[in-house]
C-alpha cells in the first residue's frame, strides 16, 4: 500500500483506532496488512470481549543485543477508539493531557518458535480476559504491576515455569495523544515464581530492568519454553534483590498469614470495640471517638509464611519508615508494625504497643528493628526463612515472638 493510500485509510478509521495503527505503522512500515484477532460480537454490542481487535506484528528482534525474533500483540479497546460514547462516556473536554478510555492499551511480545508460520492463538485470550477484569473493575495498569497468575500463561503448556505477569511500559510504544486523550501502552511480560516474589518482595520495576540484560532482553520479550529463573540460581541477581530492597525498600505492604497476638500485662484496661474496617489502613481520624488499650508488653505468633517475611518487614518497610500489616486469614485479627516516620500511627515510642479491638499496633524504634532483625537472622536458614518452631524474647522492648505452624496456636 502506499503511503497516500495508508494516509486515506487511516483518515476513514475512527480517531481513537486511527492513532493507534499510526503508532504500529511507523514501528512496522513494512507489514501493511498485519494478523488481526477481532471479536466476534463487538463489546458494544453485546458481546463478551472488551478488545475490538488485537494486531499481531512481526518484530524481528535483534539477535546480537539478546532480543530473539518474536510476535508483538497490541490491543486495541482499551482506549477510547470511536469517540462517540459507545463505550466510554464522551469526555466534558478532551486533549491530549486526559486519558483516552481506560488511558490504555496492552501489548505482549512472545519469542517465536523455530518454523513457527503463525502466531499462537493463547496470547489474544489472555489479554481479552484481562481486559475483562479492568473494564470489571474500573483499575488500569502502571509499571511495576505484577499478577500472580498461578498458572502457566500457555494452557497448551501447563508445565511452563512462566506463570505469572509483570507489567512494564512497551519500550518501542511509547505514550501517544490523540483528539480523544492520551494513551499508553503497556506491556505484560511472563515470569516465572522467583521473579514474581522478588517484585513483591523489592518492586517490579527493579525486577523487569534484572530481567532485560538476562532472560527477556531489552524488549522484554516473554519465553514459554525457558525452564528456570536466574533469581533461583545466579547468585549476583539474587544479591541484586537484596541490595534493592535495603536501598529502595519493599512495596509489599502486608499479608494474610495465620497470626495472633496477646497482651502479656495490661496498664489500661478498656471496652474492646470493633475492630477496624481496613486493618491495613493506617490512621487515627476514624477512630478519635474509639477507646484504646495501651499495653505494656505483647506476644506475637507468626505461621512459617509470615516469620519468613519478618527480616523483609523489618529492613524493607519499618527502616524505610514504611508500615508492615499481619491480617489473620481464620481470624479478625491483625498486627501492623509501624517505625519512626510512619505518619498516622496509633503506636509510638512512648506507647509502643497500642491494640484497637483485635488490631495491634507494634512501634519499633531502630535498635529494635536491628535487634530482632540479628536474632531472626540466627534462627532462620540463609534467606530468612522458618522451618523449625522458634520463640523469640526481646526483654528490654517488652517484646515476644512465636514462630510455628502448630494449627491449634492461632485459632
């Protein structure tokens, strides 16, 4: 086709749809006439699935720089592509800093196999089952993201160690405008489970740039057949992780585990009232009206999970002045350890264990952060996890710990 030719078709598409495919013709001037996934029954019409059409591009990657040849999927629905509310709410006003649609679209990239003709099928039903659960939901995507699949992302390959999702800005696609708003573009890239705990654990973002100079390349390009993580064997990445969480922190905010807590002596007893809506929320305003019991010491029991995660709490949120929550999964209960710098808490040093109902608050200064982080690290194997019972005592914070998988000691 030649360009006056492109330039009539793409001024005949919808502006939202005609935006797009500019963006993917100046990545692929060659492939005019590209594979293209469409609906049967279109959304908006009543149909199940959001993505009008997924474009299917062939990129031929490069080699010498460790990007192999590969599919690129790019969806087009998440955005807004017609303008004119059959989909989404035509805007009061629109321009290029709002966002178009859901201010999104998603591309994967997918190593091609040796011979392979055609473009595997799986990948168009992954996004569209995605973009079921955004439109579902009213969320979008940002760098960083993960999505514990838990499961291999081909069905044809149920073995594939490759079972979950981060989620990354496509770096050949950036962030366009249109008369409709702006979109990005934002790529789902598979990994496997090493990968995925080292974004919850550290960020995502840091674990997508370990990945691009190891197993993705620079283009993120996702394998099926790859049967291991670096994370599970190369020793400097997994050096790498530990480095960024003591550097950046962690972004894991808490996690449902089985956990209790005890009052080891009461200084003012109280009427217990409910406990909070969101244990994780971390605020006095809601509760100014609501009596509170300060304690002066406190037993925790953590499950196996949850003492493993203990040296993350402690070095990747409270030493960053970041909160850290235990949410009981058989009961209501709940314990958030909170630091210096935390904003908000109930917990200080001069009141360090303050319970709401069945929550407890756990302030720790920074000798006892680096305290019981020492101890922890004694009694746990190299990477910090608990296969034995332990009890911990901390006699100068008023401090005690129970780490087990003893059932009857959380109910």
């Amino acid at each position: 086709m030649s360009n006056s030719r492109q330039e009539k078709a793409a001024v005949s598409m919808p502006p939202g749809l005609s935006a797009i495919h500019t963006v993917c013709q100046r990545l692929y001037p060659s492939q005019t006439n590209p594979i293209q996934m469409t609906s049967k029954i279109k959304y908006w019409l009543g149909g199940p699935d959001p993505l009008d059409f997924i474009t299917i591009y062939l990129n031929a990657g490069t080699p010498a720089k460790n990007t192999p040849e590969h599919w690129h999927y790019i969806t087009c629905g998440l955005s807004d592509l017609y303008g004119d509310g059959r989909i989404h709410p035509i805007p009061d006003t629109m321009g290029l800093d709002a966002p178009s649609g859901l201010g999104m679209e998603m591309t994967f990239r997918l190593k091609r196999k040796a011979g392979q003709l055609a473009p595997p099928a799986w990948p168009g039903e992954l996004l569209q089952g995605l973009a079921r659960y955004l439109y579902a939901s009213g969320n979008s995507f940002v760098a960083g993201d993960h999505i514990a699949w838990n499961k291999s992302l081909d069905k044809a390959e149920p073995d594939s160690v490759v079972q979950h999702i981060l989620v990354a800005e496509d770096p050949q696609l950036r962030s366009i405008g249109s008369e409709l708003g702006r979109v990005v573009f934002m790529q789902l890239v598979g990994v496997c489970q090493e990968e995925l705990e080292a974004a919850q654990h550290w960020n995502g973002r840091g674990v997508l740039e370990l990945m691009r100079s190891t197993v993705s390349g620079p283009l993120w390009v996702t394998d099926m057949q790859r049967t291991s993580s670096p994370l599970a064997t190369d020793s400097r990445m997994i050096q790498s992780v530990r480095d960024g969480i003591t550097k950046d922190g962690s972004d894991l905010s808490g996690v449902s585990c089985r956990c209790r807590w005890k009052e080891v002596s009461h200084i003012r007893p109280t009427r217990r009232p409910a406990p909070p809506a969101s244990p994780l929320h971390i605020s006095t305003s809601e509760h100014d009206t609501v009596q509170m019991s300060h304690l002066a010491s406190a037993h925790l029991t953590l499950d196996f999970e949850a003492g493993s995660l203990l040296l993350l709490a402690l070095g990747g949120r409270l030493l960053h002045s970041r909160h850290f929550t235990f949410q009981s999964v058989l009961t209501d209960h709940a314990i958030t350890l909170v630091s210096e710098g935390v904003n908000g808490t109930l917990a200080q040093e001069a009141t360090p264990f303050v319970s709401i109902g069945p929550w407890l608050q756990v302030f720790l200064d920074g000798e006892a952060i680096r305290e019981i982080a020492d101890d922890i690290t004694q009694c746990s194997d190299a990477s910090g996890k608990f296969t034995v019972a332990r009890v911990f005592a901390w006699p100068r914070i008023k401090l005690s710990l129970t780490v087990s998988d003893e059932q009857s000691l959380f109910l």
